[in-house]
C-alpha cells in the first residue's frame, strides 16, 4: 500500500449506509483495491451501541425514539453506547495496520486521542485522557468519544481498522441526544462540546479541515483530499 490517504467528507450521511461503505472499504484495502482512507462526516441523530452493550445505558423507550427522529444501531465496534448527530465531527480512519506500523489496538487508541488533543491544543484547550476510559475529556466532561474495530486482513498479515472517533463541535449535539443515554456508560461525567470551550461558534466543515493536518501529523500519511476540497 503507498502512504496516500484518500480524504472524503460529506456534510451529512445515514448511519447504516457509513456502516456498509466501511464493510466495503475494509475489503477493498486488504484487496489492493483502494487506498488506506479516512471518512469526514456527520450522522443524523443516531444511537449506537458497541460490544460492551448495557441496554439499561438507553433511558428512551422505542416510541420515544421514534418521536424524537432518532435511529438505534446495534454494531461491532468496542465501547458502550453514544450518540451521532448533526454537530458532531465523526471520523471513520480505515487503515492497513501490519508489522511495519508496530501499532496494536490500544497504541491505535492513544495514537487517535492524540490527534483530537493536539488539534484541542492549536485553540489552547486542554485534552486530556482519563486512564480507566478511552476518548478524550476537556476537565471532567467528554468531548471525543472513541471506537474502533480491527478487521483481520485474509491478504496481509494484520488488519484493516474501521469505526473511530465522534467529536463533538456544536453545541445542539449535547442537549439533543445525550440527555437520553448514559454516555459511554459514564454515569459520574457529563459531555462538553468545542463551542463550549470556546465561546464561539466554529462550524463542523471547518475542523473537519483543520482536523486534518494532525491526523497526518500522528500517522504519517500524505493527504489526498477531494477536489471539492
């Protein structure tokens, strides 16, 4: 594989439709078919819930879902159960990690709360990691959820990841949708977003550009972006 990542991004996509591209992605790298990638982009209000499922972490019943336009997953990702919706920056990096990378699941893990500290860091903010969690928290409240599965390669000898971070940027997304979960199943800590911190307004497309360049940073790709771009 060369060391070009091919970038998308799309203002908005269903869940299930991201779910199955990443299915096709996945087999494509092992393949030789398609460059390693990362998708950019935001779900409209979703629940998924991981490996580790606690159905008592959703407080909505059915009917309730439905009147609040919110669809539910049950997926093959690690984690627990969060919420996607518009406002979040969602990132799915579908990666050929072999021997050569020397990268395990949870140095893959550090490596991708190390980006979103890092560019928390270019607006002065402090991320910081909790030891007993994965993501990454600004204080005591979360701003990064983090999830990732490891697909085994039938054509190399390591794995193609697929699932990845949610950040949140705007604020709707933490009064929509989280109010109807345990997070993460943290029940002690509640979410903050990155127009919290600041105090301003900063749209989703924006850090989805600006994201971009410590991604390349912490895993050392060259970024080839669409040319809407």
């Amino acid at each position: 594989m060369s060391n070009t990542l091919e970038v998308s991004y799309f203002p908005t996509m269903d869940y299930d439709q991201a779910w199955n591209l990443q299915k096709e992605m996945v087999s494509d790298i092992d393949t030789g078919k398609r460059q390693e990638s990362l998708m950019l982009l935001q779900h409209p209000p979703t629940y998924t819930m991981g490996s580790q499922r606690h159905p008592e972490h959703l407080l909505l019943s059915e009917e309730e879902l439905k009147q609040r336009g919110i669809t539910m997953y049950q997926i093959d990702r690690g984690g627990d159960i969060t919420y996607h919706g518009p406002g979040q920056l969602v990132g799915y990096p579908l990666l050929l990690l072999d021997g050569g990378k020397n990268l395990d699941l949870h140095g893959y893990l550090r490596s991708l709360e190390q980006v979103i500290i890092d560019y928390l860091g270019s607006y002065g903010i402090q991320g910081t990691r909790k030891p007993e969690y994965t993501g990454v928290w600004v204080g005591d409240l979360k701003i990064c959820a983090i999830g990732v599965k490891f697909n085994k390669c039938r054509h190399h000898r390591g794995f193609v990841t697929s699932h990845g971070f949610a950040l949140n940027i705007k604020n709707n997304v933490k009064h929509e949708g989280f109010a109807g979960i345990v997070p993460c199943g943290i029940q002690q800590y509640g979410v903050t977003t990155l127009e919290e911190c600041l105090q301003k307004e900063i749209e989703v497309e924006e850090a989805a550009r600006e994201i971009l360049s410590y991604f390349t940073r912490v895993f050392p790709y060259e970024a080839e972006l669409p040319s809407a771009w």
